[in-house]
C-alpha cells in the first residue's frame, strides 16, 4: 500500500522527498515527528492526520482543508496558543498498528485566498509551518526526519478500501462481525437483496446456496445490471461471478439445503432463510434447529384483493435456545401454497429489498451494529399503511 500510494500520487511522494515520517493507515495519511510547544515552551511531538479520500484503488485526494492532531494545543514563543488554529476535541479511528498515534483535536486553517490546498504536499507544509515554527525556532529540532513507519495491512475482506467505514468513523462497530460465517439459503428476490448487501458487510465468509437457473423476470427484483449471458446460468453462477471482483470469502453454490446437503453449513454461525415453498423451509429449519444455527427467516404475502397491491412482509428470529419453540408458534409458513396460488405469487423489488433490509437490520442488532431496545423477534411491514410492529414474546417466556 505505502509504495503504491507514494508511486501513483505526486504530491504523497513529495511529501516523503521533503523528509516527512509518512505512513497510511485506516484510509488516512499519518505524518509523524511533528514538533510543537506546549503551554510551558517545552517540547513536544505530536502527528498530523488527514483523511484520503480514495478516486479509485489507487488515486487519492482530500476531502477538505482540515487536519487531526495527535498532541495538544501547539504554543508560540511566548507562550500563548498558535492562533488561527481553529478546530475543537476530535477523535479518528486508526488500527492497532498506529496505537502511537491518539487524535484528540481538529485543526482548522483555510487558505484565505483559494479557500482550498492544492493538494496533500501544500496541505501539510502549511500546516507544520504553524504548528512547528515556534519548536524549530527554540530547539534543533526539525519534521523531516526521513522516517518510514509502514502501518498498512492488506484488507483480508475487501478488494477495494473500504472509504465508507473509515469516513463514518464506525469502524469499531464491525467487532461484531469478526469470526462470522453467514449463509443465506435461497437467491431469490429478497435473498438476492440480502447478499448484495453482505458483500458489502465486513463479514469475513458469506455463503449462499441456490439451485436455480437466473431468468429474466430474475433480473426484475434483484440487485445490479443484467447482462444477457446470465440468462440461462444458475444463480449461484451469476452472483459469484458479479460478486468476485469485490471482496473475498464469497462461496455461492448451487445446492438445496436439506439433510443430504446439511454438511454445507458446517461451521455457519448465522443463516438467513429466503425461499418461498414452505416444504422446503421446513426442512431448512429442521437442518438449522438440528445444527443449532441462529436465523432469520423472512416471507412476503402480498395480494390484489382492493386493486391495488396491499399485504405484509416478514423477518422471524429463531434463535439457539429456544428456535423448536418459536417454530411451533407457526410463524413462518411450512406448507406448500396450492399451485395455482403460487403462480400468480407477487414478487417486486423495493419490497423485496425492504424484507431484506429487515432481515439484516434485526441481524446487525444481534452483532452490536445498530442499537436494539426492544430485542424484537418477530417484525411484520404493512404495505398498507407503511407500519412496521413487532413483536419480542417476553411476557411468555
């Protein structure tokens, strides 16, 4: 990472010309040494951090004329604070391999005529001429110390660095994600949904299981462009091959979950169940109760009983200990719609979609991504009236 970003970016490699400890960590350019004075003149080594804003794999630039400082207020001669340093407390998320390096503040200085720096190199120069002028002056000390502090690990997930996270500053909440194998077990419209949005999740392994071929009502509810030489292949096919060039730990099979193929989900630590036949969800479940696999199961009944579409749509939470009681509740259909009943079943996107966003939503609760209050089991969407209800069976446990 360090010499690809140094060789593809001029001002980076300027900046390490000049003598600058440069190093490149969670999608922010760190620069180490810097001197300062503190309140009593005495002196102190702080680090500048800038967040890179990532054009491609390759290519970065700012975001805007701001920086974050590891150290505290730097001080002029006399001992007064450097003005025209405006900011206030600020903290950035860096990895383990940059512990050296603690943000407590924002700093602020915006080039009064351009109202922007060129690039990174002018960036940083103008920074530490505020910063260090007062230290260099009293002390023979000096930012250019030619040191090379390589902090960047390759990302074991993502083919691509992962800007989102690091400009959210959330990066602590995918703790939750780590040791993961999650299944999704059926790529129809709301499975497929479900899988475009894991890919982009930091789960070390996703499995996804689909027996089926990829038509082009298909491409009508799910995720991503249609390229005609899809049609005719099976899902799995389709959505390993649109997938690969993001991340690793992808595996997508085309296999049926029953007990034959029960071994598929060795080693899963969570599934979500996507299919739509309920004899073949009653044997999921029996293969995941079995194996004692946490999931979510998720349904859409939707009609044309006033003309328009109306109905409901559902995301189930089974969990280990009590996933046999909360089946026998009847929740989850485990019968066989009649034949015709299930040809004119309706199927459309955005509610696809939005099925698998709760199905995700309820699972990120369960790994501490989102707040979870309620600690719901059950969630029902109404089409109707757009009203979500839930329902968490506390009071009969």
């Amino acid at each position: 990472m360090y010499p690809k970003l140094v060789s593809r970016n001029p001002d980076l490699a300027k900046l390490v010309e000049r003598g600058f400890a440069v190093a490149f960590d969670s999608n922010c350019l760190i620069v180490r040494d810097i001197p300062y004075l503190d309140e009593r003149g005495e002196l102190q080594t702080g680090a500048i951090v800038a967040k890179l804003v990532f054009v491609d794999q390759n290519h970065v630039e700012q975001d805007d004329h701001q920086v974050y400082f590891a150290g505290g207020h730097p001080h002029q001669l006399d001992g007064t604070m450097v003005a025209n340093l405006a900011g206030g407390p600020a903290t950035i998320q860096l990895s383990e391999m940059s512990a050296d390096v603690v943000v407590q503040r924002s700093l602020s200085n915006k080039p009064p005529v351009k109202g922007r720096f060129d690039d990174f190199f002018e960036k940083i120069e103008s920074y530490v001429s505020i910063i260090s002028g007062p230290a260099m002056a009293r002390y023979d000390v000096t930012p250019y110390t030619f040191r090379v502090v390589e902090t960047y690990e390759a990302d074991p997930i993502f083919k691509f660095q992962d800007t989102l996270t690091s400009r959210a500053q959330i990066g602590d909440l995918n703790a939750g994600f780590a040791g993961e194998r999650v299944a999704v077990i059926g790529l129809g419209g709301t499975g497929a949904y479900l899988l475009d949005m894991l890919v982009r999740t930091p789960i070390p392994e996703i499995l996804g299981f689909d027996a089926d071929v990829y038509h082009v009502h298909t491409a009508f509810r799910s995720p991503g462009r249609l390229d005609a030489a899809e049609l005719g292949r099976t899902k799995a096919e389709v959505y390993a091959s649109r997938y690969d060039n993001f991340r690793h730990g992808l595996l997508i099979q085309t296999a049926h979950i029953d007990d034959v193929t029960a071994h598929l989900l060795d080693g899963v630590t969570f599934a979500f169940v996507c299919v739509d036949k309920g004899s073949s969800r009653s044997g999921i479940f029996d293969v995941l109760i079995a194996k004692g696999i946490p999931f979510v199961d998720v349904g859409m009944g939707l009609n044309r009983k006033r003309g328009a579409v109306d109905g409901m749509l559902r995301a189930t939470l089974y969990q280990t200990d009590d996933a046999a009681e909360m089946r026998a509740r009847g929740l989850s259909e485990m019968n066989d719609a009649p034949a015709d009943l299930y040809r004119a079943n309706i199927q459309i996107g955005e509610l696809n979609a939005l099925n698998a966003c709760l199905a995700l939503i309820r699972y990120k609760q369960l790994r501490g991504f989102y707040n979870d209050t309620d600690s719901l089991r059950h969630v029902l969407f109404g089409v109707g009236d757009v009203h979500i209800t839930g329902e968490n069976y506390a009071d009969e446990d």
